[in-house]
C-alpha cells in the first residue's frame, strides 16, 4: 500500500473520529495536513492580487475558523470541502474589506500607490467567487471540484478518488469547470 493510500486511511480515521467526538482528533487532522495547506495558501496568495496575509497567517485563520466551531464532516470529501470553502470564504473576505477601503478613500493616491495597483496580478478572488457560485447553481457537483481543486489544493488523482470517479471522469468534468470558469471570467473583465 502506497503513502497516499495510507494517507488517506488515516484521513478517514481521523474523520470518523471527529464524528465520534474523540478530543484532539480536529487537532491531529489539521497537524497531518498542515503542510498541504501551507502549499495551497502559498499557491494562492502568489496567484491573487497582493495580501496583508501571509501563508502562514491564512492557514492559521482558515484553521481558526474550521476549529471555532462543532466540525460535522460527514466524510473526508466533506472535510476538503469544508476547509477549501473556508479558506476561499478567508481570501473573498479580505478583498471585500480592501475593496472597500478603496471606496472610503482608505489609501492615498500615491506614486507607491499606484506602482503597487498596477503591480498587481489579473487574479481577482472577487470575480472568481461569483463565477463559482454561478457554476454552483448550474452543476453543484463542477463546482464542488474546482473548490476541491482551486481553494483545496487536491490533483485530479485525490479528487477522483474522494468522488468514487475515475481519473479520466476527473479530467473530464475539470476541463468542463475550467472552460465555465474562464469564460464566465473573461467575459465579467
């Protein structure tokens, strides 16, 4: 048995020991996955627009908020879900609360300013957000695999996997996501 299927056993575990209300299994998940997190949060901060965040501080947030409240998981597909949803829900806050600051006239015009705006990467989280509750409403389950892919860091092997799906079904369905995804973007810029 490869790591990834060990892995992914003691993912399941932990889960089932979530639901159970085993003290310390939320804790064990979030240390076992610590680093894939802190590589999608890094992935994400570099692609976006600038942050105040750092990797560190949007998995510590993400973590924070996953762990404020009862986690009922009903199984490791929901637990990627859950954490993906938060960190996208972390990223779409934060640019909502600097968007707003613009409008209040919260940062000067500046020469810095200015290098800065025009520094930033075309990654708009805003956007990508409503794109992805438009995609939601016509194909939940398209949806549900680009937060998985985009905002969970999962590959098509993990995701196809966790869906009970064939790598190729993954592929597939990804490619039909990111199609939704890029026209709806493009046609929103």
């Amino acid at each position: 048995m490869g790591d990834a299927a060990r892995q992914g056993e003691h993912i399941d575990q932990l889960v089932a020991d979530i639901r159970a209300g085993v003290p310390g299994a939320v804790d064990r998940l979030f240390a076992m996955l610590y680093e894939d997190f802190r590589g999608q949060a890094h992935l994400l901060l570099r692609l976006g627009p600038r942050h105040t965040l750092c990797t560190t501080e949007l998995v510590n947030e993400t973590w924070l908020r996953l762990s404020g409240r009862s986690l009922p998981v009903a199984d490791r597909v929901h637990f990627f879900n859950t954490a993906a949803r938060a960190m996208r829900q972390l990223l779409i806050d934060r640019a909502r609360h600097r968007h707003a600051d613009k409008r209040d006239g919260g940062e000067a015009l500046t020469l810095r300013a200015a290098a800065d705006v025009a520094a930033e990467d075309p990654f708009d989280v805003l956007a990508l957000d409503r794109v992805m509750a438009d995609l939601d409403r016509i194909d939940a389950g398209l949806a549900e695999l680009a937060q998985l892919h985009l905002f969970g860091g999962l590959d098509m092997a993990e995701i196809a996997e966790l869906r009970g799906v064939s790598e190729r079904t993954a592929f597939r369905d990804w490619r039909a996501a990111r199609m939704f995804l890029l026209r709806f973007i493009n046609e929103a810029g």
